[in-house]
C-alpha cells in the first residue's frame, strides 16, 4: 500500500493504521462503518481503548493526506459523516480503478480487431499489480469480496494478453506465459484453450491434445462437468490440422469487424463489462425480492419470519437468494448450503451458519453443543432415549445461541439446496421454526420443487411457522431480452427473445448456455445447437426419472412438444397403466406438463428437453417411431 500527494510518497504510519487506509480505499466514496473498522483493525475483539486509537489513526491520516490544510477548516480527503468515514472519490485517485480501465480499453481494442492495441492496453494494466488485492486487510470478510472481484479481473487481463500475444504471432511467449497461469489456475477453460492452440502453433501438436485431455479428465474427476464445446471443436480441429488454426499476420490497418482477423482462430470470449461474468448478470425477480426485503423487514421488527424458495434446477433459486443478501438486507447473512457432488457430515450446513455467526458475533459466548457442531463433532453412541435426549439438547442449544443473538441484531439465515440436507438438518430446522415467531431470525431455505417430496416432514413443520412461499417461474420475454442484451452487450430482438423462451422456458440455466452458444442471432435461437452443459443436465434430468418414464418421454420427443399419452404409450409398446404410472413420475419431476384443456394430453415444459431427447435418437429409430406415432394416431377403417 503506498500513497502520494503532490508527487511525494506519505508516510501512512503504524499497521493498524494502513490496514484502515487499505479499508477506506476498498470502499472509496462510500462511508465505512465505524463498527466495521473496530472489527476489521482488531480482528474482531476490539479492546475498551479502540475507539480513542481509531480516533487518532483518523487524525493522523488527515495530517498526512491534506499536510497543507489549515487548523479547523473542513478536510477534503477523509470525511466523517452520520455512517462512518469516507474518501472523497472526487479527489482521491486509486490504481485499481486505472487497473480497470486499461483492461476494459484492452478488451475493446481487441473487440476491434486491434489485437497490437489490446496487448499494450493489457500489459498496462498488469504491470500496476504488485502482489495481491488489500493484503493488509483481505482476511476481513468486508473486503473479501473486492479482493475476489479484482483477482477475476487480473485472471481475465491474463488471459486476454495471451490471446493478443498469438494473434500478433508471438507463439512462444504465449506458451511459457500459459503454462504458468494454468498451473497456477487449472480450471480456466478459456485460458486452456489458448494453451493448446499456443502450443499447436508452437510445433507441439502432441503437448496441445496432451492439454486438452488432462483439462477433461480433472472437469470430470472434479466437477462431474464436460469441457465447453470450444474446447470439444478445437480438439477436433487440432487432430485434423484444420486450416483455420494457422496464424496469420493481422492486416496493418484493422477495419472494425467484430472478431479480430488475426491469427484466422484465436478464441475469442464476447465483450463484457470488466467487473461482471455472465453468471453474475441478474435480470428480473423484482417481486420475489419485494417480498423477501417485506419478510426481512417483519423480522427485523420482532416478528422472525420463515419463506421457502423453490423452483426447477436451473431457475435461479440461489441467485436470487445471493441478489437479495448483497443489495437487499443490511442485517448479517449466515449461508449455509448442501452439496450434491460429495458427502457431507452430519448438520454440515448448520456448520456453516454458525461459523459464520462466530464471525458476526465475536463478543457472544459459544455453547459447547454449538462448538461441538463447529468442530465436527458427533455425539458418542447412544441409544433410544438417550440419543434422542442428546440431539434435543444440541438443538436447544443452537437455536437459544441464534434466536438470542438476533435479539441483539436482526439476522438472516439462509440454507441453500436443501433437499440435499441430511436428516439432522432437516430435525434441527423445524425445531428452529417452532422458536422462530419471537425472535428476529429471517430463515430463507431454497430447494428443488421437484424434490419437495423428499421434505414432506419438514414441509410440514414449516408451515406450522407460518412460512411464505416463494415459487420461482421462468423469465418472461422482456427479461429473457433483458438478459441476452446484458450477456452480448447490444440489442436483441423481439423474436430472438421469444425463440429463446420457447425452447428454454424462461429458465435461466439454459437461457445462459443458449445465448452463449447461439450468440442470440436473429433468427438462430431455435436452430443453434444444443449447448454441452444444458443438454448434460436434460439427459441427468430425465435419468432420475426410471427406465419406463425415460422410454416414454424419450417417444413423446418425435411426437412433438405436445403429445396425447395413449398415441405415445402405444408407440413404445406400453400397457396403458404403466404409460400412466410413468407420467405422474414426469409430472412430478418437472419435465412435462398437462393441457388443461385436452384430457389425456401433455407438453414438454422445455422445448429443449424435446431437442435432447429426440437429437439422442438415431434416425432410422426416429423414422419407425414416426411411423407407429402416426398409426396410432390415426388408426385405420374398418369396413362396414
């Protein structure tokens, strides 16, 4: 951390009081919290003197950045307001945000087919790092999100000086410069598919593919995903030594085509905002919020409030509860969540919550049965009244800990993806629930509607709480155009809008990942191909569903995004009876939906699952099945 004023480096003093400078500049133009401060300089046990010592650090500060200013006349630097302290953003200059400026004129350059241009811009930028992000203050949890968002951005600057460095034909560095960055970042798609086209255009065709296949193995082994498709066709292309690989010196002059001509393939990831990935984009949802900040609001008040939000996988449940904890609730968030990829221990999203609290509560005793929780520990093997007596204990313990620290403070409990919950968690929520009502706990938990089945019980205990729902659709067109001009960074048509609402169903998931792929062209929404990850979570969909009800389904996509369930069942050669049984299970699941109007008739709820489904079905079977649909539909005439 250094600091100039008029040209001349300034001494900022003691640690304590650099961290708080390193405060101040993390939040520049924005007050910053009295409370806050103590918090972060005393790593959260501040001693009866702090206030005095913030004081001075204060005072010393002002002398060093204005040494110039008259006795008792105002500061212009570091005002003191009703909220905290600021820097005055009109007078201070921070590097960061020259950081970001540069990055920002590098992707346009390179936007611009100016890739001489983006390397200049990109290396500008790099060069202002030394080191991390606010080392003096990053282990604050009120910094930790500044630090994630400008170590994204330096990540992003990497790689776009790498794919300039290829597209003005400097191969060699490229690779040395990669395969440090991907050792470093082993999960940075983008940063392996120039590492493979470096190393392609270096001679090393063997070392590219070599690239390539360790990247999907550790997305497989790691994260249960594929490579995105880029990497899929760039492979391809590499053992095919397709021509479009070669490198190619850009023109003098660039013109101001779209993509770079440089280089005829560099990967190029679409322009965005600098401080924004496309996942981080959010678009609608204005009611559902309105109602969590009301709830929040309730509970504050002294009326704690339970709300459930549920939805299709995909339809952005957690987004919504992360949009509503950043901008919509100043009381501290405790998030606990359930993983579906690994096993978890026993009350391991109550884990989180508390350890979380232990962050916001430092000055609060912690009960053993809480710390036992905290520290992973089980109770001891015990039987029938004794163990139930023994997790009775540890939950009344947990729940007088959270319910009387909101006493103090309102505070929000949030529990994502419950229907992974084990057991206990499950127990421990409803007996939340029940002490909910007199406290100043907002408790939002979200789950997959199409397991709510697996939560009956604890359903149950919740709306005895008085719980509020909240059931998430999918977007409506304006939003869907809201987002794919967000995500592409011009204006979508109307039709695109509606074509990608007809195949994806307004679910966000698949909207993303159709946008990306189909680049929201006008008039390709429904003919672009259906991306890698969307059509990996149809066909992991449609598996949970059985054998029976997956053949079913599997039919129903020849016959079209609607389908009479006998015409369907006689075409695979179903009873009746167990066609039924299969649609109830679909049903439940989400996948389809029945008409209102026309008894016995049923609709894809995604049209994509449709595309899926049928695309998986060879053509010859597709032709037969096509056959047998139309002869049940219209079966023949008898003879009178």
């Amino acid at each position: 951390m250094e600091a100039t004023v008029a040209g001349r480096p300034v001494d900022l003093g003691a640690p304590k009081q650099r961290k708080l400078v390193a405060l101040l500049v993390s939040r520049l133009g924005q007050p910053v919290p009295v409370d806050v401060m103590l918090e972060a300089l005393w790593a959260g046990s501040p001693p009866p003197s702090a206030m005095t010592s913030l004081q001075s650090y204060v005072a010393n500060l002002r002398r060093a950045l204005e040494p110039g200013r008259a006795p008792r006349t105002p500061t212009r630097v570091l005002h003191t307001n009703d909220r905290g302290y600021l820097l005055d953003a009109h007078v201070v200059e921070v590097d960061v945000h020259l950081f970001e400026r540069r990055a920002k004129a590098g992707w346009q350059a390179w936007n611009r087919g100016d890739p001489q241009e983006a390397l200049s811009e990109f290396e500008a930028a790099l060069a202002l790092w030394r080191g991390e992000a606010y080392t003096e203050v990053s282990h604050s949890v009120h910094v930790a999100a500044e630090v994630a968002r400008l170590g994204e951005l330096r990540l992003s600057a990497v790689e776009g000086r790498c794919a300039a460095l290829l597209a003005v034909g400097a191969h060699e560095v490229a690779v040395a410069e990669l395969e440090a960055f991907m050792q470093a970042h082993p999960l940075r798609e983008y940063g392996c598919e120039l590492l493979s086209l470096a190393l392609y255009r270096a001679g090393r065709q063997a070392d590219a593919l070599a690239v390539l296949r360790t990247n999907q193995r550790r997305l497989g082994d790691e994260l249960g995903i594929d490579p995105r498709p880029a990497l899929q066709h760039l492979e391809r292309e590499i053992l095919s030594h397709a021509p479009a690989l070669d490198w190619r010196p850009p023109p003098a002059a660039p013109a101001a085509p779209r993509r770079p001509p440089a280089a005829a393939r560099v990967p190029t990831p679409r322009p965005r905002p600098v401080s924004e990935t496309d996942e981080e984009i959010f678009v609608g949802r204005e009611e559902a919020l309105r109602h969590l900040a009301s709830v929040c609001a309730e509970a504050a008040r002294g009326r704690g409030q339970v709300v459930t939000v549920s939805g299709e996988p995909g339809v952005g449940k957690t987004a919504l509860l992360r949009r509503f904890a950043q901008r919509g609730t100043t009381a501290p968030v405790l998030w606990g969540a359930c993983p579906g990829h690994v096993p978890t221990p026993p009350l391991w999203p109550w884990q989180q919550v508390l350890a979380t609290a232990g962050t916001h509560l430092p000055r609060r005793p912690v009960p053993a049965p809480v710390a036992e929780v905290l520290d992973g520990q089980t109770p001891g093997p015990l039987d029938g009244a004794d163990a139930d007596a023994a997790t009775l204990r540890r939950f009344e313990a947990i729940v007088h800990y959270l319910t009387g620290a909101s006493h103090a403070r309102p505070l929000v409990i949030v529990l994502d993806h419950l229907h992974r919950a084990d057991p206990g968690s499950l127990r421990l929520l409803a007996h939340l629930a029940e002490s909910v009502r007199t406290s100043r706990l907002l408790v939002a938990v979200a789950y997959r509607s199409d397991e709510a089945a697996a939560m009956a019980e604890t359903s149950a205990a919740l709306a005895r709480a008085e719980m509020t729902q909240v059931e998430l659709p999918g977007l409506t067109t304006g939003e869907i155009r809201a987002l794919a001009n967000a995500m592409l960074r011009r204006e979508v048509g109307g039709a695109t809008a509606e074509e990608l609402r007809y195949r994806s169903g307004g679910n966000p998931f698949y909207l993303r990942e159709l946008i990306k792929v189909g680049d929201g062209e006008e008039g390709r929404g429904r003919a672009s191909a259906v991306p890698a990850p969307a059509r990996g979570v149809v066909l992991g969909r449609v598996a949970q569903v059985g054998p029976v009800a997956a053949e079913l389904l599997s039919v129903a996509s020849v016959a079209g995004r609607a389908f009479a369930v006998d015409v369907v069942a006689e075409a695979a050669s179903l009873e009746i009876e167990a066609a039924l049984k299969a649609v109830d299970a679909l049903e439940a699941a989400g996948l389809i939906g029945e008409d209102p109007q026309r008894l016995g008739w049923y609709s894809f709820t995604h049209a994509l699952t449709a595309e899926v489904l049928y695309q998986s079905i060879g053509r010859l079977r597709r032709a037969h099945l096509l056959r047998r649909i139309r002869a049940a539909a219209v079966p023949p005439r008898t003879a009178t």
